[in-house]
C-alpha cells in the first residue's frame, strides 16, 4: 500500500467532522486495487474510518495509482469514471459528495515538494 493512501485515510480519520458534509449520512467502500478496502462512515459531518467489512451505501473501484492521483489533485473523479478507469455502484450522489474530500491540500503539497 502507498503511503499517499494510508495518508489518506489517517488524515482523514483524524478529522472526525466534516463541514461540507453536515446534512449527509452514508458509508462508502473504496475498493482500492493494491491497497485493499477502506470504508468512510459520514453521519451528519461526522466521519468515521476503518478497515472492516461490511455494508457500504456506495462502493467506488479504482487502481491504487489513480486513487493517489484523485489524492494529490492530479485527476479528476469524474474523468476517472468517465474514462473507465472507476467503478461506482450504489448510492452515485453519495460518491459525488465525497469528492469534495479531493484534493488532500497537506498531502498534495508533500508529494510536489511545496
């Protein structure tokens, strides 16, 4: 797994609330190809991480090498869909929602050098 998905995800974990997520509630599973599965709980702005199995409202498929370029801001979710390269199923406005969680801005900066 790549240190920019795990980074991901802790930095994400550590957040706990998510303002532009305060009227949503959902579970999305990111089945991320090399890095295994990671689930993102969201309970009116509050967010949740982990690593069990379970059921997920909306699951989103992709390589670990476009999920670290959505990360950085070097791609863009809906191209990535609209290129073939992701996979949603279920709850679609669910994983529209979530890419406002694009770019990781202290990640992105780590990995240009900034």
């Amino acid at each position: 797994m790549t240190d920019t998905t795990q980074a991901y995800y802790e930095q994400l974990a550590e957040h706990r609330y998510e303002p532009l997520h305060h009227s949503i509630s959902g579970t999305i599973r990111w089945d991320i190809e090399g890095a295994g599965s990671w689930f993102v709980i969201i309970r009116n702005g509050t967010v949740a991480v982990n690593r069990d199995t379970g059921a997920a409202d909306c699951v989103c498929e992709c390589s670990e090498q476009d999920f670290d370029r959505l990360v950085v801001g070097k791609q863009n979710p809906t191209t990535l869909l609209l290129q073939g390269k992701m996979k949603v199923t279920g709850n679609v406005g669910l994983a529209q929602i979530f890419q406002r969680l694009f770019p990781n801005e202290n990640l992105a900066g780590a990995q240009t050098g900034a």
